[in-house]
C-alpha cells in the first residue's frame, strides 16, 4: 500500500512543506522577537532615571513623600546619600531638597494639582543611623539595616511593608491593604506601632526582647508564641491582648483589622 | 507730611540727624503748622537747657532717704497716682493696683477691635452651641450618619463618632470633587481601600450594637474612623 504510485503523489508535497513551514515558524519568531525588543527600549526610552548623591551627617534625616511607586531604603557605609528615582511618566516632577539635617523629597508637593505622573520608584542608599520618614499613598516600602532614631513608613493605601534589620527608638508601620514585616530590634524605651486594615503583621525579634504589648486583632488572630505569658490580660473575649514581656521596657502597640498578628522569635 | 509723621521724626530733625529730603519735608510742615513748631520749640529749648547747664547735677546728700520720703509722700497722697519705684528697690505697689490705676483711653482703632473680637467671640460660641444642639437632637431622632444601631452605643461614643463622621463628610466631598483627575488605577485603589475600611468601620459598629460598652470594639471602631479619615485627606490633597 505505501509503495503505490497514488500514496507517494500525495506524501511528496507533504515533506515538502516541512521546511517551509518550519521557515515561516521562524520568521514569526524571529519578528515577535523584534517586536518585544522594540516595544522594551521603547518603554526603556519613556522612563526617566535620575541619580544624585548628596553629602550627609551619619545621623541624617530622610523626609520622602510620594503618590504612587516602590520606595527602596537600606544603608551602606558611607556619609552621604544616594537617591535613584525610576520615573514611569516623563511628566514627573522631582526636587529634592537638602537642609543641614535632612533630605526631603517631596512628590505629592512638587506636583500638586498636576494629572496623573505615573510611578516613580525610588531607590536610596544612607547611612546606617540615619532616621527615615517614608509615605507613599500606593506601593510597598522596604527598609533594610537602619540603626537610626526613627523608622516611619506609613502606605495610605495598598503595598506591603518590609522593615528588615532595624535598631531604632521608634518604629510605624502602617498600611491599609498588604503584609507588614518586621525583623529586628526593640530598644529600651522605644515605641513600635504596627497597623494594617487587611494583611498579616509579622514581627521576628530575639528572644530576649522585653517590652509592653497591646496587640488587637477583631478575628482573634494573634499568636504571641515563645512570647506569651499568663500576665498576659486578654480583652474583647480575645480580640486584644494588653501584658508584659519581661519587664516592658519599650511599647508595642499592633493593630489588625482584619489580618492576623504573629510574634517569631529570632 | 502729617503731624503724626511730623512728631515721629522732629526729635531727629532736633538732633540734625535726618535726610535731607525728610528735613525739607518736615520743614514744609513746620511752616504750616504752628502745634508741630511749638513742639519742635519746645525741644529745641529742652535741649539747650541740657547743653547749658551740662555737669551741674549734684546728688542729693542721702538718695535713700529722699526716695523714701518721695514715697511716704505719694501712698499717704492719692492712691491713683503710680510712683517709679527707688533704684534697686522692688516695686510694693500690686499688680492689681497697677491694673486698676492705669489709664484705659482707648483710641478709636482699638474700640472698633475690641468690639469687632466681642462680636467674633460672641458669634462662634452661639454656633458652637447650636452645632452642639443640632448634633444631639439628630442623633436622637435616630437620623445618624453613620448607622442606626448607634442608638445603642453611649452618648459619649456617639458624640465623639458625629465628629469623626462630620470631618469625614467634609474630606469626602473634597475627594469626590477631586476624583475625576485622577487615573483609573488609582480610582479603583482608592475605592478597594475604602470598602476595607468600611468593613471594619461596619463590624465594630455591629459589636458596638451588641454589646454597647464593648471598649475593644470601640478602640477599633475609632482607630478606623482615624484610617479613613486619614485616607480621605491625603487622596483629597492629591
């Protein structure tokens, strides 16, 4: 059967087609390949990127206010501060402005009454004790290894908060839609609030860390752990939860809509 | 130039310290107007007299004394006369009769401000009281802005959630004045944010229906009043 004359006709043009459609596949390729490289640069080519370095005490304040984009904060050994802002629409405005004590870079001010800008993400490199004050009203802010005074990152609406290896007397975190993350100290004397509408709010210290806990949380979600003892006061049939640790020597105060509260110990 | 102006700078003109411009303004005045000329007169000769009789001061033989007398004289004399008080001495006159002994000639710049304060006072008190009034009686007739089943919560909680709920009315109106501008992204942010904190502004009202003096729910009930609060301000800035 697969030798008459009639089979062959018909397998002939068969095998002929192979390599051209295997050409044509190619040339497909090869044009899409084109084109998302084309689109990239084209959108490479509409984002701005602005890069400056300012001189800086080792204590410096950090003051940074935006609308909308990542916020990017960790330390290097260096007295100065090097701020990276990845601007998604040409129209954005950045002025950064430098006092002998602080670096404000203020978004929302610079332009104020303006149409939508876009994201601006911004990546800052400062000092370890510098003190940093961030607000963005959409998209996460993570801080890595400040040993500063102040540590303040406050999303008015939705992003997760990452707050990675820090050492400061006071410590805000807050959100209304996404995770909030801690991992690092509390100091003698300091105030730590944590607030979130709906994400989960994970704190990891050492296990000798000693404060003052109020930790409320409406769906009686708070796991104290290792951290738990029978001082603890339970309130609201378990919704909040008021006690030392130790002996309480800096405040805690975590609040949870609608996510969970959890204590890891280090 | 007017007399105001006039006796503000002739102490100057006195001392040959003016410009010249002003000196031949001020002389333009002085030659209309004789109550400037008397006064510039008057110490001109204030002036020579001090000039002249320069260095023939002499002390009084005991100072202590003679302000002692001084003031013997004037506490046995009228009580609403204020004397200075000897150097180095604290003043024994009280600050009561300090008050009381001054003189309250009032210009009538300051009467039309004082007035104008009174009426002010006077104004924002009576609507203090009548937005006091008006919140109580329409919490009472159960017309709450927030919910009904505040009627179960305390007065206290209730008032203090009116004016939470009035200042959110207030950003509100500015956020949906401001909406249009911004992108659809952020709208849609805006609104699923919202919602989030509604529902915990819902819940809390409803454990607060349940069990009035519930103080977990009411913390949380105001902790996310504060959120929206917040919320509604910074996207009405934007």
């Amino acid at each position: 059967m697969l030798n008459s004359p009639t089979l062959m006709k018909i397998r002939m043009p068969a095998r002929l087609e192979i390599p051209r459609i295997r050409f044509y596949l190619k040339s497909v390729l090869f044009t899409g390949i084109l084109l998302v490289a084309a689109v990239g640069a084209g959108s490479a080519q509409s984002q701005q990127r602005i890069s400056k370095r300012y001189p800086a005490a080792k204590n410096v304040r950090v003051e940074l206010k935006n609308i909308s984009g990542t916020i990017t904060v960790e330390s290097w050994n260096r007295d100065e501060i090097k701020l990276t802002a990845l601007l998604e629409s040409p129209k954005a405005i950045i002025s950064p402005r430098q006092t002998n004590e602080a670096l404000i870079v203020d978004v929302r001010a610079d332009n104020r009454g303006r149409s939508d800008i876009g994201d601006v993400n911004f990546t800052l490199q400062v000092p370890v004790n510098s003190s940093v004050d961030l607000q963005t009203m959409r998209g996460q802010i993570t801080v890595t290894n400040i040993r500063g005074d102040m540590v303040s990152a406050h999303v008015s609406s939705e992003g997760d908060i990452t707050l990675l290896g820090i050492t400061a007397k006071q410590v805000f975190a807050q959100n209304t839609i996404g995770d909030v993350f801690f991992d690092g100290e509390f100091v003698a004397g300091g105030t730590y609030r944590f607030q979130s509408g709906k994400g989960n709010i994970n704190i990891r210290i050492p296990a000798d860390s000693a404060f003052n806990l109020e930790a409320a949380a409406p769906n009686k979600k708070i796991a104290l752990g290792q951290f738990w003892n029978n001082g603890f006061k339970s309130m609201g049939d378990g919704r909040k939860y008021v006690g030392d640790v130790i002996d309480g020597r800096s405040k805690v105060i975590v609040t949870n809509f609608q996510g969970s509260i959890t204590f890891i110990r280090r | 130039m007017n007399c105001e102006k006039c006796q503000d700078i002739i102490s100057d003109f006195v001392d040959g310290s003016l410009s010249r411009e002003d000196q031949s303004l001020l002389n333009a005045h002085l030659e209309e107007c004789l109550e400037c000329a008397g006064v510039r007169d008057d110490l001109q000769s204030i002036i020579g007299f001090c000039q002249t009789h320069r260095g023939e001061y002499v002390a009084p033989p005991n100072e202590k004394a003679l302000w002692q007398r001084i003031r013997n004289m004037i506490e046995s004399g009228a009580g609403s006369v204020v004397a200075a008080p000897a150097p180095g001495k604290p003043s024994r006159i009280s600050l009561w009769k300090n008050w009381t002994g001054r003189s309250w000639e009032l210009s009538f710049a300051q009467l039309i401000a004082s007035a104008a304060v009174i009426i002010l006072v006077v104004s924002l008190s009576t609507i203090v009281g009548l937005r006091r009034y008006q919140t109580g009686e329409s919490a009472k007739s159960n017309s709450s802005p927030v919910d009904g089943s505040l009627s179960l919560a305390t007065a206290d909680v209730r008032d203090r959630i009116s004016q939470q709920q009035q200042l959110i009315s207030f950003w509100n109106q500015r956020v949906e004045y401001n909406k249009a501008r911004w992108s659809p992204q952020m709208r849609e942010t805006f609104d699923r944010n919202l919602q989030v904190i509604d529902q915990a502004v819902n819940e809390s009202l409803n454990s607060l229906s349940q069990n009035p003096h519930d103080e977990v729910s009411e913390e949380m009930l105001h902790a996310a009043l504060n959120e929206k609060l917040s919320l509604l301000k910074e996207f009405a800035e934007l």
